[in-house]
C-alpha cells in the first residue's frame, strides 16, 4: 500500500480527486481538474463560493489535494494577493504558484472590484473564470456573462420578453485593458489547448486572466453527455472564440469551417423560445451576426 | 516627568504597529484612520518597516487580503473606520470564523447617514457578534501598548481568533500626546514571531474554508463561543505580564477608578473615561462616593468579573457613544443581563451620548449621574439640542 501511494503521489491527475458532488457532465469540475493538474502540486488555490466550491469542500471531506483556501463570493482576488504577499514576504514566490479561481457571477459581477485591483496592483496570480454563463450554484441567475437571450430563471422569457436581452460583458477584453502580460480564453472543449494555456500563464510573472467555458447541463438544459459537444460547438460557431492576449497583442485559434449559431442553441433549453414554433428568425439572426463579427474581429477561419 | 514622548496618535499607533514587525499590511483611506495607513506607508518608504504594504481599492479588500496573507501564515496588520468596516463587514465575520489572528485598528466613527466623519462607537459597536475581540483603548499611550497585546492575545494558541483594537476617532489619532514606546528589543522579547498553528502550505496541504451542512455548523460557532470565554483569563495574563515586562499597566478586562465603595459607579468605554474621571473626583470632593468603571474589553464581555466588581453598587450609569436603533442603549442591556436574577442587583441607568462627535461635557456626565441616582433610566439621550423643531425632542 506505502509504494502504491508513493506512485499515486508521483501523479497529478488527481490533485482534485474524485468522490466531489458534482453534477454529471459538469463542465467546471473537468476544467478545475485541467487547471490544478497543469499546475501541479506547487500550488495554493483560493476558490470563490461557488459550485466548485461546494462541491469539492463538505467539511470533513475534501477533493483537493493542493492547499485550498475558500472565503467569500466576491473577495477572491483579494484574499489571493494576501497570499500571494505572505509567500513574497517568506521568499517562497519563486516556488509556490498562486491561483484565483471562481465563476462568472464572481467574476464577472460581485467580484469585478476586486480583480481589477489585483490586475492594478501587478500581483503573481493566476485568475481562472470557470464560465457557465449564469449563476448556477444558486439555481440559473442572470450574470453579466449570460449570452444574450438565454432563459434564466432571473431573465425568463415571456409574452414581454425573449430572455436576458443584454449582451455578455467582454471580460477578456477588460482584463487585458489594465495591461497585464497574459489573458486567454479556452473551453473545456478543448482540453489540450487548455493545459497549454494554463502553463503558460503559469510561466509568466504578474497577474494572468484565464477564462474558461464550461458547459452547464443543469443550467443549459442539456444532455450531460453532450458537456463537450457544446463546448466545441460555441468555439466553431464563432460564439466563444479562443483567443489569447499577449502584451496586448491578440491571436485567435483557427476554427475549421463556420458553423451556423443554430447547431449551438438547438438542444439547450436556455435557448428553446428561439427555437420553438416557427422560430425567433431576427433574434438567431442577430446572435449569427455576433458570431460572424467575432470571426472577423479575430480572423477565426483559416485561410 | 513624564517618559516618552510628545508624538501624534496616529504616528504613535503607527510606530507600536512597526514595532510588532507585520509582514503583510493592507491600507485603504478613510477619515479618521487615514493617518495611521499613512504614516506606516511613510516609515516603508523611508526604510523603518519591513513589510508588503498594499494600497487596495476597498474596505472589503483590505480585509480580504490580510485574511489571505494571515491563512499563509504571517503576522497581519489593517486598520479603518466607519463605513470602512461596516464596508468589510462580511470579511470581519469570515476572518472570526475561519480563526485568522488578523489585528485591526479601528478609529471609531460615526456611521452613515446622515454623513459624519466625527467620533462615536456605533461603528465597532455594530460588530460585537462578529467574534472579533474588542479592545477600547483610553488614550494614545494605551492604544500602542493594547497593539502590542493584541498581537499575544489573537496568535496565542488557545485563542486564534481576531483582535480589534479600537480608538476613539479624532480624540486620539489626532491628538498629541506623551507616549512612551518601548524599544524592539523590548518588544522582540515581548511578542515573538507568529507561529501559525495552520497554514496554506504545498508542503502539507489543508482545505481551509470548508462549508457545512446543519449537522455541524453549530458545533463550529459554539467553539468560537467558548473560546471567547475562554480568552478572558488569556486576556488578563497578557495585560500582566505586560506590566511585568514595560512597568506600566494597559489592557486587561476593565479598569476600576475609585469604585470599591462608591455606590454609584459610571461605565463607559474609551477615550470618554477621562472627562468621567475628572467628574468622579470632582463629585467626590463634594463627598458623593462615586466612581467609573472603564471597560476595555468589550468582547468577550466578562461577565462575572463585572459581577464580582460593581455588585453592592446602588447605581450603574452606562454612557454610551452607541445604541440600537429601536432597541436601547446596548452595553446597559447586557449589563442588566449580568445582574439578572442575582442578589445585590443595582440600578443600571442607560445613556446615550456624543454620537458624530458631539462633545461630551462635564456637565452632561454630572447630569446623567444625577439623573441615574434618582431613578432608573430605560434608555435617554444627553445633549439634545432644543432649540432645533423637531418632532419628538421638545416634547
């Protein structure tokens, strides 16, 4: 049994174990997973309140196997620069990496302030949004990051209204306006570009801003087994493209052929009311035309 | 003649603070507290103090981050006021629950609205339930020494739990004062390096921050309760060997000024025990036996030793520079409840007084006594003006 966890310790796949109560297909938990194995076990994580949070932390039991620190929803990036200023005080920054991590309603909305102070103020830290594009922990609440005319249960569609009718906040693009050294943007659906992505800003020094895409079956009302399926397709729509921002400078990846928004929106229950009868024509046209703008913004489709 | 020197309370402050050598302190500005954040940042920048100082964009944040730096195991120092920390509020209790022996001053304020920048104590009044320890301090000189207190109290391991030192704003921060600080080897000898009983370590790493269900929140407030009472025996060995080791006496529960046969006794808290002392001695000139039992620590509130101490009173006359909105003035109720039920009970009168830096005179202290001697007070502000119509005061 000792050489059998002495092997086990060599790996870090299971840095967040399994046995945590997440949903089936939860695209947070697979992405969490990716984040800390990138990161190996070097590593203190302070973890917004949260889906993630809850269901990797029941006291007595915990799925994480680095050192975890959860305080409240909206001070993460305060609480890691608190960190990350202890280990810098202790000479252990060249050692120990620190990372940020919550959703989008954390991020996006009640935590905003905080992050943008971490950004300012040049710390080592690695913040990672895990975007599902609602508050879900909560039961599907509109956030600043929820797409256009997505069904909520805080922006419901009805005879006076088609869902959430504000476009998502461009994070990526704020975060990079306070001119830190990296900002990306990956999807669970493409776990290898992911693992890149999270190297790489562990290797930078400075305050780093990765935003993942993370299906939500409870909050999307999709199949659980389709949890990468969406992924991918929000990326070849156009709809969540990849982009990375070094030093200001932007780069995208390619998407082999532009798939129609329709193949994204059909299937999810958040987006039935477009779909249903003869459909919403303007409105799946209107969120075509926000794809085919960031096709063109980030020149997705290769030449 | 006096040791020390002539200094400002909040570069005094500032200096104790230094010289318990934090690694890791967060500033943000708020009047009246400003001043200490600013003269730490000057001893950085000029080379006296060895610590990341951090200008952060919010209360909540500065909270945030020191709760951060502390969980990673360092010595922690942030200071505020006001709306400052009702702004942290949530931080305040979070730090309590998750044992963090974080030291905070803050300068009492006023709380908004209408807006006031002036003194009172509704804002670290406000936080009492939070679990955070509650040291009021007198005057500048006793500020620095329950900084240095603060520190052996909330990182001693049988505590763990948060310390809040709180000075009267503008009466102290402002004021210039004789003040005697210790040199760092004193305070080296004194207050040794934190040694955190948990850490955020890769080396032996923790989950800390856990949620739990029903089944066992209750357990973990109960014990921050009984580590609360717990403290008070911690809190007054503190305050000894303070005396034994500087030769002054500072901190502790409570500090008694002429009570042991008057059978009027003032309470207050902070800088007011001054003008209330000058009254005590003037009454008692005039042959009245009354004294001021002067609380310092406010949480936990040590209840039977202020049974012990003020039972055979007639008559208790809290003064507060607080209260509860629609309930009453809050320390005379939880000093009734001390005396609830038990023999020798006194008259415990209620006062609220100089709230948004009123001044608090020697005639509205004679008052109050008077008043509280003739009979029981539920609850009555002093210093009213009459001359402003408004509905209710001149009734």
């Amino acid at each position: 049994m000792p050489e059998l966890v002495k092997e086990r310790d060599k790996l870090v796949d299971h840095l967040l174990c399994s046995g945590h109560t997440a949903c089936p297909g939860c695209g947070q938990a697979l992405a969490a997973r990716l984040v800390v194995r990138a990161a190996g076990r070097n590593v203190i994580i302070v973890n917004s309140t949260g889906c993630l949070e809850i269901f990797t932390s029941k006291y007595p039991e915990s799925a994480w196997e680095v050192p975890w620190l959860h305080s409240l929803f909206q001070n993460t990036a305060a609480v890691a620069s608190g960190v990350e200023a202890a280990l810098k005080t202790l000479g252990r920054l060249d050692k120990v990496r620190v990372i940020a991590q919550g959703g989008d309603g954390s991020t996006f909305d009640i935590g905003f302030g905080a992050i943008s102070g971490m950004f300012e103020r040049g710390h080592d830290i690695l913040y990672v949004c895990y975007d599902n594009e609602a508050y879900m922990n909560t039961g599907i609440q509109r956030s600043g990051s929820t797409p256009t005319y997505a069904r909520t249960t805080t922006s419901p569609p009805g005879k006076a209204s088609l869902g959430n009718l504000r476009p998502k906040k461009d994070l990526p693009r704020i975060a990079a306006a306070h001119g830190i050294p990296y900002v990306a943007v990956a999807s669970v659906g493409y776990p290898m570009d992911l693992d890149r992505k999270i190297r790489k800003a562990l290797s930078i020094r400075g305050p780093k801003y990765v935003q993942i895409h993370v299906p939500c079956p409870l909050g999307w009302g999709t199949e659980p087994s389709k949890t990468i399926d969406y992924a991918r397709l929000a990326v070849n729509t156009g709809l969540y493209p990849l982009i990375e921002i070094e030093d200001g400078v932007t780069t995208a990846i390619k998407i082999p052929t532009r798939v129609p928004v329709e193949e994204y929106l059909k299937g999810q229950v958040r987006f039935r009311h477009l779909l249903e009868g003869t459909g919403r024509k303007e409105e799946i046209a209107e969120i075509q035309r926000m794809a085919d703008r960031n096709i063109e913004v980030y020149d997705l489709i290769a030449k | 003649m006096l040791k020390g020197r002539m200094i400002q309370g909040c570069r005094a402050i500032a200096e104790a603070v230094t010289l318990c050598r934090p690694r890791v302190i967060s500033a943000y500005p708020i009047t009246p507290q400003t001043l200490i954040v600013e003269e730490l940042a000057s001893m950085v920048a000029e080379g006296e103090l060895d610590t990341e100082f951090i200008n952060v964009e919010g209360e909540h944040s500065a909270a945030s981050l020191v709760l951060g730096a502390s969980a990673t195991g360092v010595r922690v120092f942030t200071a505020t006021s006001s709306q400052g920390l009702l702004y942290m509020a949530e931080v305040v209790f979070n730090i309590a629950g998750m044992r963090l022996p974080v030291v905070m001053v803050n300068a009492n304020r006023s709380v908004s609205a209408p807006l006031n920048i002036w003194n009172d104590q509704q804002d670290s009044i406000s936080m009492r339930d939070s679990g955070w320890i509650q040291l009021y301090a007198e005057n500048n000189q006793e500020a620095c020494d329950l900084v240095l207190q603060a520190f052996r109290i909330a990182e001693d391991h049988r505590v763990m739990l948060p310390v809040m030192v709180c000075v009267d704003g503008f009466v102290l921060p402002h004021a210039f004062e004789v003040v005697d600080l210790p040199s760092q080897k004193e305070v080296d000898a004194y207050l040794p390096p934190y040694q955190p009983i948990y850490k955020l370590d890769p080396d032996n790493p923790l989950t800390m921050g856990a949620f739990t269900e029903p089944d066992k929140y209750m357990e973990a407030r109960y014990m921050i309760q009984r580590t609360m009472e717990a403290s008070i025996p911690i809190i007054e060995e503190v305050a000894r060997e303070f005396k034994r080791t500087f030769g002054r006496a500072a901190g502790g529960l409570f500090e008694k000024y002429r009570v042991d046969d008057a059978s009027t006794v003032v309470v207050a808290l902070g800088s007011m025990a001054g003008t209330t002392k000058d009254v005590v001695d003037d009454l008692r000139n005039k042959g009245q036996k009354v004294g001021v039992l002067r609380l310092i620590t406010y949480r936990p509130l040590p209840e039977e030793a202020l049974y012990e101490a003020l039972k055979g009173t007639q008559n208790i006359v809290v003064i507060e520079k607080a209260l509860s909105l629609g309930g009453s003035a809050p320390l005379a109720v939880e000093l009734r409840s001390v005396f609830h039920g038990r023999p020798a009970s006194p008259k415990i009168s209620g006062f609220v007084i100089g709230l948004g830096g009123r001044d608090v005179t020697t005639d509205d202290l004679k008052y109050a006594i008077e008043k509280a001697q003739q009979q029981l007070i539920n609850m009555e502000f002093i210093g009213l003006r009459t001359d402003l119509e408004l509905e209710g005061i001149n009734a």
